[in-house]
C-alpha cells in the first residue's frame, strides 16, 4: 500500500525499520540480562573458590582450598584432645579427674 508520495513513503519504511531493529535490540538486551547476571555470578564464585589478594582498604579473603586447610588443622586439634595420648590431651585430663573421683568415693 503506497500514499502516492514517494517522500511519503520512504518515511513510512525507515520507521518501520527503526521500530524493527529497536524492538529487536530491546528484546535481545532483554534476554542478555540473564546470562549477564548468570556471568557475574559465576565470577563471584571464582573469587570465592580461588579467594582475593589485598588491596588498599580491603583485607585479602583466602579461597576455599586455604579455608579447608585450616578447617582440617582445627579439626585435627581438637581430635587430638579427645583421644588419651602423651597425657597432655583433655582426655587424659577427665580420666585423671574421673580416676581421683572414684578413689575418694571408694574412701
């Protein structure tokens, strides 16, 4: 369907060209939108796993590796205080406690 005016007319399509490609933009900005948030996310989790040096203001975060490591050392700790070893360990303490007790009781 033409107006008769060429003008006219090539104003017609350009605009219809113009809304084409902005709604074209529009949506696919739109769509985008997840996998951006998706990528920012999944660099958080790297610098989580992986842990960020210092810089001015800001103390480092070790990553998860490092964070484990330590996790594992206080474990390893505190499961050496609850076995009865060298007599140094908290086990060996409430024995000795438990053993005076039972020697006072028995009086």
């Amino acid at each position: 369907m033409t107006t008769g005016i060429p003008g006219v007319d090539l104003a017609v399509v350009w605009c219809g060209v113009v809304a084409t490609v902005g709604g074209a933009l529009g949506l696919l900005y739109r769509a985008s939108r997840g996998a951006r948030r998706l990528a920012a996310r999944l660099g958080d989790l790297a610098d989580d796993w992986q842990g960020t040096p210092a810089r001015p203001g800001v103390s480092a975060r070790p990553g998860v590796m490092q964070r484990l490591d330590a996790i594992e050392q206080q474990l390893a700790a505190v499961e050496h205080e609850l076995h009865p070893n060298s007599g140094a360990s908290l086990r060996d303490a409430v024995d000795r406690v438990d053993a005076r007790t039972r020697r006072i009781a028995d009086e």
